[in-house]
C-alpha cells in the first residue's frame, strides 16, 4: 500500500457520509476502512459456522460501495480497504502498520460521544478529527 494519507473510519453511510465530507475537504489521499467486526468462537460454542462473520463483512464491503459512490470523482485516488477485527486495538495496529499518521471518524450520536475506534487509534498517537 502507498503512503495512506488521511484513514476515514466508514461506517454506516449517514454518519460515514459526514466523516467523507470532512476528508474530502483536506485534499489529501484517502484511505477508506470499513471494519468487520469477527466472532470468536467459544469452547462451548459447538454451533459456530462464521456465517454470521461473512455476513458482517458482506455489509462493510456494501459500506465501503457506498463510499466510492459518496466519493464519486475523487474514488479513482482514494484506496478502500475492509479490515476483519476482533477489537479496536486492532483497527490501531492495523494504521500504525500502515504508516497512518492522521485519522476522522463520525461522531456519534447518544450520550456517549466517543468510540473505542477513535480511542485505540488516538492511543497508538494518531491524530483523529471527528466529523460532525
């Protein structure tokens, strides 16, 4: 992967869509991520397919579509990426891997106003903006 410029955390296309917004503006190269949260299957959980896995991850590669719609002119120079996590701390290791340096996110909505996302990457010294 090339330099990754400024990550934009997509989620679901209304909030995803103001954090775009907010991206798009700074010019800069985008990288879009859409997080695939996994299951973990448990000692006890003899049931476990993963189907539910590729059903998460088949709805964050419908996000990051919608994303490329969104970005319209400028999705020919941004790169998307779908990234299948067990938790924020990876999402974290995942952009410092990379080389992010600077990172928005959308904010959220109800009382609580941050994210686990948004607080694992801010941890690993990445700067976050949060749109919105």
């Amino acid at each position: 992967m090339d330099e990754p410029g400024l990550l934009v955390v997509f989620g679901e296309p209304r909030s995803g869509r103001r954090a775009l917004a907010a991206a798009a503006a700074s010019k800069d190269r985008l990288t879009v991520l859409a997080i695939a949260p996994r299951g973990e299957p448990h000692g006890g959980c003899a049931g476990y397919t993963g189907a539910l896995d590729e059903a998460i991850a088949d709805a964050a590669r419908r996000d990051l579509d919608a994303a490329r719609e969104i970005l319209a002119g400028r999705a020919g120079e941004a790169s998307f990426v779908l990234l299948r996590t067990r938790c924020a701390a990876d999402v974290a290791e995942w952009a410092v891997r990379v080389g992010v340096r600077r990172a928005v996110v959308a904010a959220r909505r109800g009382p609580r106003r941050s994210d686990a996302t948004s607080r694992a990457l801010s941890r690993a010294g990445i700067a976050v903006s949060v749109a919105r």
